[in-house]
C-alpha cells in the first residue's frame, strides 16, 4: 500500500481483533495503537472478550453430548476445532494487552498494566514471550484431548503415554501426583517456533494448572525459574536447552513453584535450578 | 462419511454456540435438537462439498429466530436460568474474582439485543470469517460489521459497568 496515512476505519479494527487482517495494514494498526492509549484500551478489551467467551463456553465441547442430540450411533468424535487467533492474541500480548477483562476498563487502578503498554519492547525476551503466551493459554484454553472417564488416576502412567499418542508428540507429560493433581487433558498449540504441547493438570479441590513446553530455536543455557505475573495468573517458567517451560496457574505461588520443582525433577532427572 | 455422520462432528460446536446464545442448558439444547432434527429432514437439500457448518448455523439461525419471534408474540421471554450458573457445568475453580466475570459475561450477552449477540459470538466464539457470517444470516456484509462493532461497544459497557474495581483486586 502506498499510502502511508490511509486513516484506520472501525472495520479493519475488528479484523485486526478477529486476525485477519492484512500483514501490512495490521503494523500500522499497531503503530496507531500505540500512539492511542484510549484506542488500545479498547481494542485489548475486544481481544479479552473473545478470550472470555473461549473460557466460559468452551467446555461445553468436552461435556458429553446428551442421548436426544445423538440421532447417528454414537461415536467418539474428537472436535477440530481451529484457533487461528493465537498468532494474533501474541502480537497482542507484545503490546502488553493483559489477559484479564477490565484490566484496562479501570480509570487508572493498574498504573503498571497500563504503563508497560507503552515501554515494553516489541522483541522481548523469547522465554518471556514463552510466559505470556503461557498465560494467555491458560485462560484460553481447554484440552483438546480429553482423559477417558475409563482411565481412572491409578493409570497415570497409560495416560500419559496415550496422550502423547494423541496429540502425535513425543513431549510427555510429567506426573504431579505428589502434590495431589492428576493429569486431565491437553494440546497442541501452533506458535512461531513449532507447536507448543499444552497440558492440563487438576488439583484435590479443582485447581486448574497448565504446562507448556515449547522447543527452542536458539539452544541455550539452563536458567533459574522466573516468575512473570498476568492478572489473577502465576507463571513460573524456565529455559532448559533446547526447550522451554511454563507453569501457569492462579493458585498459591508456594505450591505453584514446588510443582515446578516436580516438573523440573522429572523431566532432566536432576536437581532443581537456582 | 455421510452428512449424517458429519453432522454429528458439529453438534458439540452447535452446543457451544447454543449454550452461550441462550445461556439454559436445556433451552440451548432444545434448539440444537431442533436444528439437528430440521437438517436431517432436508439432507438432500444440502450441496456436497459446500460447507456443512455454514449450512448447520444457518439452519439454527432460522430456527432460533422463528422461536424468537413466536415467543415475543406470546409476550414470553426466554428464562435466563441463574440458578445453572451455580452448577458445576459452570463452575470456574481459579478464582473469586473470575468467576465473577464469568457470571458478568452471561449477564452482559443477555443483554444484547440478539441480533448484535449471535453475531459477536459468531466471529468470537465460533471464529467465523465476516463473509461466513454473513452468508449464515443473510444479511450484507455491512450490516454484520456494524453489529459487530455495536455489539461489542455494548458488551464492552456492559462488563465495565457491572463489577466497578472487582477485577482489580490484583495482588503485586
């Protein structure tokens, strides 16, 4: 497009929310967003009320489907569902678009949120990322491939493996079962470096905690757990050659991070990092 | 695989759609029932290698908005059933503070008028292309972007509005 001043219309926003808009009209609706607090307030609330109709309505997929709706004999059929606006919800997390509703809504309640909007730095550290994304997933998210009601906890170890069958990865899930959270289902999600396996774990009293393991372009050095916050979301994540992992979760941090600890444990076999 | 076989991959999603457009569990599955049951009556109807969604939501569009009408005639309105938000069908366990949005989300889509509601969770919940949308509907184009814009503003002011300072409980 030549010209470098075509004024945004209200249209090209929404498909900026929506992801489809062109590469090139989408960087000058991110240029514009940043010179407009006002208008990036809005445009992130948009993107948090697709988030939220994803969390709230979501798990209706995984709930069986009753007798009167089944007219065919009944099958196991797995959903596809697509989710092409994960590429978009990132770009909006660069921005510093915070996950929960209403963190931009309040006058000037989150002074933080708000100001992280404009300084963070478009390349921001690719763990970091790793960790925002993480949060975003965690919210966004339910499993794709659900545990079998006939795979009772005793068969962690058949789940696991099955799982990983499922979802044609050969991350396997560890096992948190010494802190009292089963292993309930997962996914694939696409990322710019490969897919990241997403899994979902529930706690003794329904405790939601993810894990994302993401494999690294850039092999690296093993590095300390780090601890990034989104809203109400804890993320402990960690870098570990040629992966990366985040532990997501709004649950206490204490046991947020002994978790990481079994984490960790169990899939280098080693002691924890710093 | 027959469109009947097929059909049935899309009921969860019809369940999703429905779930959230009428927010009863029942009354959102008495309407996927009746769109399944109208499509299967006219399988012939559908084109071979046309989309089965687009012609699925339509099916259901033309049926909710029928039921719609027919109920405003009789001055009845659709029960919002509060009582199953307390179900654990709906139960959010993270947090306090979340499941408060949560139940402000339900809240807020009810209401919008039902125009701007099927077509905002058409593009965001069901992911829809505009043109999709539109063709589901069948209005222009135009018409879906301006409810879409509208619809959104609204629920925007809506959860805004409805819990002052609740979300920002956030501890640093």
């Amino acid at each position: 497009m030549s010209d470098q001043h075509m004024p945004i219309t209200e249209e090209e926003l929404h498909a900026y929310v929506d992801g489809t808009l062109s590469d090139e009209r989408r960087a000058e609706v991110e240029r514009a967003l940043e010179q407009n607090p006002e208008l990036a307030a809005r445009i992130s609330d948009y993107f948090s009320l697709n988030s939220l109709f994803h969390e709230r309505y979501d798990r209706v997929l995984n709930e069986p489907v009753p007798k009167r709706l089944q007219p065919a004999a009944p099958r196991r059929s797995r959903v596809a569902a697509n989710w092409p606006q994960f590429a978009g919800l990132a770009a909006a997390l660069v921005l510093g678009i915070g996950i929960g509703f209403g963190t931009h809504m309040g006058q000037d309640a989150m002074p933080t949120m708000a100001g992280s909007a404009n300084t963070r730095p478009v390349s921001a550290d690719s763990s970091e990322m790793l960790a925002h994304q993480a949060a975003v997933a965690h919210v966004v998210y339910m499993p794709a491939v659900d545990r079998p009601t006939d795979m009772s906890v005793d068969h962690e170890q058949d789940f696991v493996q099955w799982l990983a069958n499922r979802l044609g990865t050969n991350v396997h899930p560890p096992m948190l079962a010494r802190q009292g959270f089963a292993l309930s289902g997962g996914r694939l999600l696409p990322g710019p470096d490969g897919q990241t396996a997403q899994f979902m774990y529930r706690g003794p009293n329904g405790e939601r905690v993810t894990l994302c393991i993401s494999r690294r372009q850039v092999n690296s050095n093993t590095t300390a757990f780090k601890l990034y916050q989104d809203g109400p979301v804890n993320v402990f994540y960690w870098v570990d050659g040629d992966f990366g992992y985040a532990v997501s979760g709004g649950i206490d941090r204490k046991l947020l991070l002994q978790l990481s600890h079994d984490v960790y444990s169990q899939l280098t076999g080693a002691a924890p990092p710093g | 695989m027959d469109v009947r076989d097929e059909l049935m991959e899309h009921v969860p999603r019809l369940r999703r759609y429905a779930r959230a457009l009428i927010n009863n569990r029942d009354l959102a599955d008495d309407l996927v029932q009746d769109t399944l049951e109208r499509a299967l009556g006219r399988t012939g109807m559908f084109e071979p290698g046309t989309d089965l969604r687009a012609w699925l939501f339509t099916i259901m569009h033309n049926v909710f908005a029928n039921q719609a009408r027919k109920a405003s005639s009789r001055a009845v309105h659709v029960a919002v059933d509060d009582e199953s938000v307390h179900e654990s069908e709906f139960a959010v366990p993270a947090q306090q503070v979340r499941s408060l949005e949560m139940r402000d989300l339900d809240y807020a889509l009810q209401r919008l008028p039902l125009e701007q509601r099927e077509v905002v969770l058409l593009v965001g919940l069901e992911e829809m292309s505009y043109a999709d949308v539109a063709l589901a509907l069948n209005v222009p184009i135009g018409t879906v972007m301006s409810r879409l814009s509208r619809g959104r503003e609204r629920l925007r002011a809506l959860m805004a509005g409805s819990q002052p300072g609740a979300k920002l409980q956030v501890v640093r």
